[in-house]
C-alpha cells in the first residue's frame, strides 16, 4: 500500500523514493489446509453423537456431515433455511453467501436424506422453533457460530483427531479443502479431463475462478481417503 501510495506521488513529484520490492520480509500466509480422512469425518460424527440432550447430538452431527458433503461454509451452513432444500430437485441454495452471493449444490440423495431424517427428530423435540434453519438449537433458534466453534474443539479431541503439523489443525474450515481435494482425485481415478473441469470444482466452495481454489491442493499434508456423500 505504501509503494503504491509513493508511486502515485512520484508522478506528481520525481524526488519521491518509492520503497523497493522485497524491502520487508513479511508475507501474508494462508493456513496450510487440513484434509478430512473419510474415518476422520464418521469419528467426528460419532463423538457428536454422544452430545445431550439428543436434538443437541443430532444438530451438531448434521451440520458435520453437511459441510463435509457440501463443502459450504459455516456461516453460510448456519444461514440455511429450510427453503432452501429442495428434496424434490436435490439441490441446496445457498443465499447470501461470501460477497452477498447466492448459488445452488447439488447433492446426494443420502445427503437429502439425512437430512429430512433429522429434521423428523427436531420436529418431534421442538415442535415449533423460533427460526426457518433447519439446524436448531435446543432452545429452538438459530446455532450460533461461537458455540458451534467450542463444540467442535472438543469433538476434536473426542475423536483423537491431531495436527499435522502444528500449523495444520483441525477446523470447521477444512471441510472445503477437504470436499475439493475429494473431488478431483476421484475426477483422476475415473479418467475424466480434469483440467476442463476446473472451472466447475471452483464453483463447489463458492470461488469465483480456479486460482482461488488452488491453495487446496498445492499445500496439502494428507491424501485423504474419499469422503461419505451423506450428511
């Protein structure tokens, strides 16, 4: 900001030095993604499941395995209203996203399906909540990022899962690289003309161009295993 600032003055003034390039040593440096294994994923699901009350258990477990099986982000996963499953077409609308942005998944039936079973449960257990998320608390509202943050940290433990390294940690974030990672491997494994698919796996987590998604594979410690399509 400074460079450019001092370029903008030089034009005006010939005596202005501008900073050279590599003056600071300092760089801004994205976090080194952490990719779900498959067993890593059910484990977390597993230790969810042990929460109370059960509508606690079950809304923790759901939101897990549907980050996992969209690749959404947290604030996008607790904005969701049941609107915006679509069964019928198998698609999830994501509304006013990153950027004011909206856009459409589709998913797996097991997904769908999941998630229509827990929604049977919160009906039974809060007959009538104070939100159209699908994800309830047991008060009957909308889930609350801090809470979800201070479950999941303990989830975590519960299901042993560990850095690798200590700059690779479990976070609710690495659902997204993990989907993303998931997806083209399998585009390999099948033959498919990757590279022509690019610009669509982009569009999965919500990036507007490949480059932004490149991160997720260039600075990966784990291969994972293939991901579950349910949630």
């Amino acid at each position: 900001m400074v460079r450019g600032f001092a370029r903008h003055l030089q034009a005006l003034d010939p005596a202005t030095e501008v900073p050279p390039v590599g003056l600071l040593a300092g760089r801004n440096r994205r976090a080194v993604p952490y990719l779900y294994s498959h067993a890593e994923v059910a484990a977390l699901m597993a230790a969810a499941t042990a929460l109370r009350p059960a509508l606690h258990a079950a809304a923790h477990k759901t939101l897990i395995g549907l980050l996992s099986a969209t690749g959404m982000r947290l604030g996008a996963a607790i904005r969701l209203d049941r609107a915006g499953l679509d069964a019928a077409e198998g698609i999830v609308t994501i509304r006013d996203s990153k950027f004011a942005k909206s856009r459409q998944i589709p998913r797996h039936p097991s997904t769908l399906d999941a998630l229509a079973g827990y929604g049977q449960l919160r009906d039974q257990r809060c007959p009538d909540p104070r939100t159209p998320s699908p994800l309830v608390s047991t008060a009957g509202t909308r889930l609350i990022s801090q809470n979800i943050h201070y479950i999941f940290a303990r989830l975590v433990r519960q299901a042993g899962l560990q850095p690798r390294p200590q700059a690779c940690r479990p976070c609710l974030h690495g659902f997204r690289p993990s989907l993303a990672v998931n997806t083209l491997l399998a585009w390999y494994r099948d033959g498919v003309d990757v590279q022509a698919r690019l610009p669509a796996l982009s569009t999965l987590p919500g990036h507007s161009k490949p480059a932004n998604t490149y991160w997720y594979y260039s600075d990966s410690r784990v291969i994972p295993t293939p991901a579950p399509s349910y949630a």
